[in-house]
C-alpha cells in the first residue's frame, strides 16, 4: 500500500510540475497533461500502437534474456576465477562507458535495420551491470565453502550452481534490475535510430509530425511499460530472496 501511494504521490508532483512548465512557457512542443491524456485513448484504439508495443517488448525480452544468461555465468566465472577476472575486466571496462545508442549505427552497418542490430545493442546495455554485481556477488561467496567442496569433488560447474550462485542472488539481483531498466531505453533508443517500427520510431514519427500530445502519449505509454516491468520484476525478486534467506547454511553435496 505505501508502495502504491509514493507512485501516487509522485505522479501528481509530475502532472503538476508539468502543468506549470506548460501554462508559464508557453512552448509548442510541451502540451498540457489533459491534451496529452485525452491522446491517449485515441493512440491506444490504433491497431498498429499494439503491434508496435508487442515489437518492442519481444525484441527487449529477447535480448534481456541474453543479457540476463551471459551476464549472470560471465560475473560469476569472475567472481570466482581470478584468471577469468583478469582477462575480462579490462574488456569491460573498455565497453562500460561507450553509450551503447552510439553503437547503433555500427549494428545497422554490420546486421542492417531489423531486428538483429537492435536486440544485440539490447544485450550490450543490459549485460554490463548483470556482469558487474554477478561479479561482486561471486566474489562475496566465502572461499572456505568453495574450497571444501571442490576438495570433496564436486566440479566446478555443480560449485557455481549449488553454492556460489544462490549466495550471490541478492547482488545478482541488483543487477538484472538495473539491466531490465536499461534493456528498456536501449530498446527505445535503438528503435527511434533505426526508424523500423516500435514504440521509439512511435515517438520519433509523433514528434517528426508535430502531434506532440501523442508524443507525450507514447512517452506516457514506455513509462507505464516500465512500471509495470519494475512492479513484476520486484515481485520476482522478493519470491526468490525469500526462498534465498530462509537458507542459513548451503548444504554440500558431492555432484
């Protein structure tokens, strides 16, 4: 219920922040939330705003997912391999900084405009900060768990799945929460660059023919998605946790 009504709380602060911006500037491009609302049911009643819902969220999804697999096994091999730490840092620490709408042309040289290009510029946002506290959590795992079942023979893959990944759950999950948000803006991002369909080329093609009230209708549109994308991905993680806290001690088996 709290939860509930600090959304509340802070969207009314948005609504009326924007409606003073709105009525004190005056700007063509900024319309009021009423015009912007009542677009809405307009824009949503088209066939091709569904279609292009459902383009974005399958291409996100899929490369979210590879993001999420990559990300998670990569960070742990090095949390747990000081080897694959060493040669993978530093490639990562060239790639973190570069802002992945900027590969995008690249993608579009190399795998054209559809899909491809977009799902694997998905995967490059995403995956850095899956990596990175996959990693942290993988570091955290105490060595002297690790050390007494590998000495008891169990291989290291049956180590990263029984023992080191179910203690690092909790940072891991930081991580694939941060990668969700970002899969979200790459996927918008990527669409308004490659103009294909999608709720960015939505919005680009709003604001390229001036109907900025649908404009702010398609922004209202991606900020609900990602509500509702945060909303179920906290429920996720609150069932995983509470599975992950109730373990006092891992238990170690011969695998």
């Amino acid at each position: 219920m709290r939860r509930v009504l600090s959304f509340l709380t802070a969207l009314a602060v948005i609504l009326i922040i924007w409606e003073i911006m709105h009525r004190s500037f005056g700007l063509s491009g900024l319309p009021s939330p009423v015009s912007a609302m009542q677009a809405m049911p307009e824009l949503l009643a088209e066939r091709t705003t569904l279609t292009d819902v459902l383009h974005s969220l399958r291409r996100m999804f899929i490369g979210y997912t590879i993001a999420a697999a990559a990300g998670i096994t990569i960070g742990l091999l090095m949390g747990t391999s000081k080897l694959a730490s060493q040669l993978l840092n530093p490639l990562i620490m060239i790639i973190y900084p570069i802002p992945k709408a900027a590969l995008m042309p690249i993608m579009m040289i190399w795998l054209g405009v559809g899909d491809m290009s977009k799902i694997l510029v998905i995967v490059l946002g995403a995956s850095l900060p899956i990596i990175y506290h996959a990693w942290q959590g993988g570091k955290s795992v105490s060595n002297t768990v690790v050390w007494s079942a590998a000495a008891m023979g169990m291989k290291k893959p049956a180590r990263l799945l029984r023992i080191v990944l179910p203690a690092a759950l909790p940072e891991i999950f930081i991580g694939l929460r941060t990668g969700l948000i970002l899969a979200l803006i790459t996927m918008v991002v990527s669409e308004i660059v490659a103009r294909s369909n999608g709720i960015g080329n939505l919005l680009f093609n709003s604001m390229d023919m001036a109907l900025y009230d649908r404009m702010f209708a398609a922004i209202i549109i991606i900020a609900a998605m990602g509500c509702i994308l945060d909303w179920g991905f906290e429920a996720i993680r609150k069932h995983f946790l509470r599975w992950s806290e109730t373990s006092d001690h891992i238990e170690v088996t011969v695998g």
